[in-house]
C-alpha cells in the first residue's frame, strides 16, 4: 500500500494555513498531484467566473488556467511536483497571488483565495447628480431633528432635486413632485410630520432609483451607437445616483418566522457589494475590446445592477411589515409610521407584482393602508412571491425562445433575469419546501445561465423543466 497526503492551503488576511489528511491508495493506481479549492470575497460569498493561473518553474513553465464554477470552486489536474505560482483575477476585485509547491506528485493541494472588493472609480464629473445626492442625505439628516428642519428640507430639496424628480414624473406619468410637496406642506402645518417625513424620504429614494435604472438603460440601448466616452459618462452617472439609495442595498433579508405570523432576519445577500461590481464590470465592458461580449456583459450587468435594488426594496417593504407586526398592539404610532414607509417603498416594486399578479397586488395595497390589525405577514409575502414567480416564468420563456433562435446573448441575459428574480422568494422557497429543494432550485438556475452561455438547448430545457417544477411545488404551498 502507498500513502499520499492531501495538502490544503488558504490565502487570505490570515496568512497560510497547511494541514494534512493520510490516504492509502493500491499501489496499481497511477497517481498525479491536484490543485483545487474555493474563491471568495470578503463576505465568505463564492467568486463566479474569477480567472485562475497556474505556471511551474524549471521544466514545467508552461501556463495553465481554468476558471472559478457558480460556487467560486477551481481545480487542476495532472500536475507534476514542483513549485507553482498562483494568480487569481476577477474584475470587480484585487488581485491575489501564492506559490505553491506539490512535495509529491500524489499531493492533492488545496488552496483557497479571498479576494478584496475593488472600488469604483468615476472618469467623469457627476456634479450635479453629486449635488442632488448630497441634498439628499442633508434632508435625511434634517427630518429626524426635533423639530424637524422643515424649511432647510424644502431649500435643499427645491434647489437640487426637484428638476430631477419632475423629470421623472414626466418620463413616468407619476406624481412624486407633488407628493414630496405636499408631504412638506404637512410637516409645515404640523400634519403627521413623522408620516410626512417617510414620505419625502421613500419617495426622493424612487427618484434616486429611476435615476440609476434610466442611465443604464440607455447605455444598454445606445451601445452599438455612442462612443465609449458618452456610454462611460451615462454609467458614472448612474453610480453617482445610486449613492442616494447604497444604504438601502446594506440590509440583511427578511423572512417569514417559524410560525409565518411574523418576520425575521435571514441570510444577508449582500447586495451593496453585487452592485459595486456590477458597476465595474460593466464600465470595463464599456471599453468594447470585444465588441459582442462585452455587449452580453453590460445587458448582465444591467440586470444585476437593476434587480439587486428591486431586491432591496422588496427586503424594505418586508422590513416594514415586521415593524407594524411588533409594534401595532404596544406602540400603534410606530407602527403606523412602519406602515407609511411600507406603502411608499412598495410603489417601487409595484409594477413587478401587478403584472402577474393584480389581485395579490390590491390585496398588499390594502394592507399597506388599512386597519394595523388586519396586516397578516404570510399574506403579504404569498402575493409578492406569485408577482415574482410570474416574472420568472416569463423570463423562461423568453429563455426558450431565444435558445431555439440560436440568440445566445439575450438568451444568456434573461436566464441572469430569471436567477435574479428567483433569488427574491428563494429563502421563503427554502423555508416552505425545504433546503434541499431550494439548492436544487439554485443549481437548476445556474445550469440554466450556463447551458445558454454554451448555447446547449437541451440542457436549458432541461433547467426549465427543474426550475417549473419547483415553482409548481412552492406555488402549492403559498397562501
């Protein structure tokens, strides 16, 4: 019998760690030294698609390099004794680099990397979005005073927001100019000023997301037309709009408890961070060194960029419903201003409810602006599901369609759609019909993003029908 041992190894803050695990193997089997391990951030989240190289010294220089799965794991195989130097490189984050050295080659080495977060670096001026970000956190400032700044509130939002807001409600056909208005009219005449106030601050941050959502858009639209430098002015600028709002992307899940008359806090997704990449890979695709690829990349990135903030308005609405549930019976008045806040930050998401789901979409409506004590928070949650769910349907379809068309790009987009607009009601999912069902939903997406990147129709279809049936299954078990 021969014994080999198994080395692993991780890279990050902490230095290097080695330990080792005894093996006995037949003496018949060819052995060939490994090395494989994980890519993470600096949240413990894996790194997808981050770019690993390998080189060996003396006789064995030659590159090799792979390239991380869904989950941030790399390998590599068939490797001879010696010395290695690792690189690791992702956009959207620093480098890391080791040597490595194989003692044997029966060695299976495990090395695990953590990458940090890059920033994003603005090449244009932003100035007079910066002034309306700016004149934002001010106004946050100023209504929490007692009394609330009511007439520095109207100054900053009146001399660098309002065009910003009336721009939008043209382009929408809404009213938030005028409900900023009124709301400070209210705080004005002493009317519900608490009230009021969440209403200037939810409102002014649908603004902000607007904002953020159109400048993507058009950068997407406009792709194959503008110059870099226009595109790279358009993207700076949605990065400037989206500081206005980073603090609602900073926020753990929630979910319902145990018992589904309430909420808790689940696992935190970490939005923040996937959006600041977002930014940086797609302002890197704006480059169009590969004109086709990085044209999929910014559609991608739009859609992470998009959906993450839908995502943590969704997480706000819930957040609310937690409040009015704990605080109706013994402080009613913080509950009503939890309410408050709940109504505004769902006109947010609304439109992506109401498609699919109209009924539901009237039934959360009238919890947002009824009787405290009728706020049931299973309710709430089933219908915002089905508006998703519906969503991610649709984006199925369009999935199937484009991979029978042979339309790689948009079919690879829309399967990132589909990912994305799952990963709203997965943990409820998970909470309904167990953690293995919600792995099996995650891995079904992920084969569903990877078979339209290789434009392997039966495997997409076959994710389809995986992703279907669990969305059948959860469906049976919402309110």
């Amino acid at each position: 019998m021969r014994v080999f041992k198994k080395v692993l190894l991780s890279f990050g803050f902490m230095g290097i760690l080695y330990s080792a695990q005894v093996f006995h193997q037949d003496r018949s089997v060819v052995l060939a030294a490994s090395l494989s391990g994980m890519v993470t951030d600096e949240n413990g989240d894996g790194i997808e698609k981050a770019e690993v190289i390998i080189k060996g010294n003396k006789g064995n220089k030659k590159k090799q390099k792979t390239t991380t799965d869904f989950d941030g794991f790399y390998e590599f195989n068939d490797l001879k004794k010696g010395k290695y130097k690792v690189n690791v490189t992702s956009v959207g984050y620093g480098k890391a680099k080791e040597t490595v050295k194989i003692e044997k080659s029966s060695d299976d080495v495990e090395g695990d990397f953590t990458l940090n977060f890059d920033e994003y670096e603005k090449t244009n001026t932003t100035e007079t979005m910066d002034n309306a970000v700016s004149a934002f956190k001010e106004i946050g400032t100023l209504r929490k005073t007692d009394p609330i700044g009511i007439d520095d509130i109207e100054y900053q939002y009146i001399s660098f927001i309002q065009e910003l807001t009336q721009e939008k409600d043209a382009q929408y056909n809404l009213t938030m100019d005028d409900d900023i208005l009124t709301a400070i009219d209210d705080i004005q005449n002493d009317n519900a000023p608490t009230l009021a106030g969440e209403v200037i601050d939810k409102t002014l941050q649908r603004v902000f997301y607007l904002a953020v959502y159109d400048r993507i858009t058009e950068v997407r639209d406009e792709y194959d037309v503008k110059k870099t430098s226009a595109l790279e002015a358009l993207w700076d600028e949605a990065y400037a709009a989206y500081q206005a709002i980073y603090g609602t992307a900073d926020r753990e899940n929630k979910i319902l408890s145990e018992d589904r008359l309430s909420m808790k806090t689940g696992s935190n997704p970490n939005l923040e961070d996937q959006i600041t990449v977002a930014f940086i890979r797609g302002k890197k695709a704006l480059k169009k060194k590969d004109l086709d690829e990085d044209e999929i990349t910014v559609g991608v990135q739009r859609q992470v960029i998009r959906l993450s903030l839908i995502r943590a308005f969704y997480i706000g609405v819930l957040r609310e419903i937690e409040g009015i549930i704990n605080n109706r019976e013994t402080n009613p008045d913080t509950a009503l201003k939890n309410q408050k806040e709940g109504e505004v930050f769902y006109k947010i998401i609304e439109e992506y409810v109401s498609r699919d789901n109209s009924s539901g979409n009237e039934m959360i409506k009238s919890q947002l602006v009824g009787d405290l004590s009728e706020v049931e928070a299973d309710v709430v949650v089933s219908e915002l599901s089905r508006g998703f769910i519906g969503r991610v349907e649709g984006e199925l379809d369009a999935n199937e369609s484009n991979m029978n068309n042979g339309n790689r790009g948009d079919a690879m987009i829309v399967a990132e759609e589909a990912l994305l607009y799952s990963n709203v009601f997965l943990e409820d999912l998970g909470l309904r019909l167990g953690d293995d069902s919600m792995e099996d939903m995650k891995d079904a997406l992920n084969d569903l993003r990877d078979a339209s990147d290789k434009v392997k129709a039966s495997s997409a279809a076959s994710a389809r029908e995986t992703i279907s049936s669990i969305i059948e299954s959860y469906e049976n078990e919402l309110l």
